[in-house]
C-alpha cells in the first residue's frame, strides 16, 4: 500500500515478487494471506524479509493514518486507521508485536500486516489508534521498544478500540541496545544494502532458513504500563565489530562528520565494538546525523533508543 506508493512517486520501477500485493490505488479488502517476501529495493537501499523468532529492537516510532485508511496493505488486507496494526520492514505478515512506548511505559500488542516505515530513522511504523493509545500520537514519534511474539492468524481482525488502559504487573527487561545478528544477501553489482541490524563485519550471520514459528495469540487491544528507564538516550549507529580494530577504522572514515565514539558491549558472552554518534536528547539532531553519515554511503545506519 504505501510501499507502492512511495515506489511510484520515486520513480523506482517495477515491484519485486513478494510485494506485489501493495498497490496503493486497490481499495478492497481480503482476508490477506502469510507472507515473508523477497528482497526489495527502496531508493538504492536493498531490504531483505525474513523469519526472525527472536527479533528485539528499540528505535523510534512514528505512525499513519487517514491518507492510507482503506487501501490495501503489502499482504493483502486492508488498512483500517482504527484498528491495531503496524508496519515493519522486513519482519513476515501478519505476525504479533508488542511495541512499549519507553518514555511512559505503556506496550501494548500489534498485528503487523504492513511494509514500511521507509523514512530514515524508524524502526516501526503504527496505527493512528495504536500510536493514541502509547500515547505519541500528538508527537508523531517515540522512542519504542519493538518485540516479536509470533505468528497470528490469518485473517483474524484486530480490535477497532480500546478504552480501558490497566496497569498490570507485567516487566520489560532494560531498553537492550540494538542486536548484531544478521543476515545477508548479496545485492546486485553496485549496489546500497541494509538490514533489520545495523551493519557488521564480523558478526554471526543467522540461519535464513524458514523457521517453524510457534503461533502467537491474537490481539486483545489491552494496554499495559510496565516498568521502563527513567531516561534514555538516542544514538546513530553506523556499525557493529567483534574485533576492536575493525570499529576504529570505521570510526575514523567518519571523522568528516564529527568524530564517532567505539562503544563495548557484550553479546552472547562476546565483546561487541559500536561505532557510534551521539548522545542525542531529540529525534531532529539524531535524524541529522542519521541523514549526513547515510548520504555519505552508510545506508545501514539507524538510530538506537537505550
């Protein structure tokens, strides 16, 4: 739905197989259908879908609304403003989300059944309802936590409201930083990549293997507030190394845009080196960093909320 749109009004030409079904002027409904898709490529930047049973990330959100509302989405439902829905670059459709609003605690569940967002800098794009009841809809943006729990079920309808907002005994682990597996694949000659992970050299690459998901159960609309950090920050991250010396010399091709800092962390009982900008206290200075270090050639960076 809005990947062709966005597809059409960038000139970039004919749809790849798996979206095929996202045309933007298709008005009709349809119980839509399970769907990983094949790689696709938006404005030089190549997106590669696939099963991803442990997928945990944070970043900022952002959401839309009234000029979608109907149309088809990329697995061949219908874009409903009202209902409780969400899109996602890579991960398969309809799957279940729960996305926390990290700046007041509030998470509730999502039926994922849509491409995007494919504006720089968000991790995920929701409902107009999704993102009133975390509250960010007067915002536009938030910094969220983004976790998948499974399947759901084809053609079941996501609720259309949800007054009641109850404050549960349900806790989220601490906003983790961005994880480094990935996969790849090998983009035409020439070309930009990214993934759902930032880009690493060196990391473990994860099976591409289709995996036998477990069923996740429907969306119930209710929305809990759970324990977040009292503050978060907001980085650009442009890379993650198992090797320090790897991250330095990406650190120092980024010198043109201020200085990058090399970060340690630990992943799986390894060391991880990022190469990162920032802190930053708003969503505008990360997304100009973000901009400045990607038309420069670094299309896998994104921003991290931890």
């Amino acid at each position: 739905m809005r990947f062709a749109q966005l597809v059409r009004s960038t000139l970039i030409g004919v749809l790849v197989v798996g979206l095929a079904g996202c045309a933007a002027d298709k008005t009709g409904g349809g119980s839509g259908a399970y769907k990983v898709g094949n790689p696709y490529q938006i404005s030089g930047v190549w997106y590669y879908p696939k099963e991803d049973q442990f997928y945990d990330e944070t970043g900022i959100a952002s959401w839309y609304g009234q000029d979608f509302h109907g149309k088809a989405t990329a697995n061949g439902e219908r874009y409903d403003m009202n209902a409780l829905t969400a899109a996602h670059r890579t991960l398969p459709m309809p799957v279940i989300v729960r996305v926390t609003n990290l700046e007041n605690g509030r998470a509730i569940r999502l039926r994922l059944n849509d491409r995007g967002p494919y504006a720089r800098g968000r991790v995920i794009d929701v409902s107009r309802r999704a993102a009133q009841l975390l509250g960010f809809h007067e915002n536009g943006t938030a910094r969220v936590r983004v976790q998948y729990e499974g399947k759901a079920e084809v053609g079941a309808s996501p609720p259309q409201d949800e007054d009641e907002i109850s404050a549960g005994p349900a806790s989220i682990k601490a906003a983790p930083v961005s994880t480094v597996s990935s996969s790849e694949l090998a983009p035409p000659p020439g070309a930009a990549t990214a993934s759902a992970r930032p880009p690493a050299a060196e990391v473990r690459v994860a099976s591409t293997t289709a995996m036998a998901l477990p069923p996740a159960e429907g969306v119930d609309g209710v929305v809990t507030t759970v324990p977040v950090p009292s503050s978060t920050q907001i980085w650009v991250q442009v890379g993650a190394f198992l090797t320090r010396g790897n991250a330095d010399r990406l650190a120092q091709r980024l010198v043109y845009a201020g200085g990058a800092r090399v970060t340690q962390s630990a992943a799986n009982g390894k060391a991880i080196y990022r190469v990162r900008f920032g802190p930053y206290t708003t969503v505008e200075q990360a997304d100009s960093m973000l901009n400045t270090v990607i038309d420069k050639g670094h299309n896998g960076a994104q921003i991290v909320v931890e």
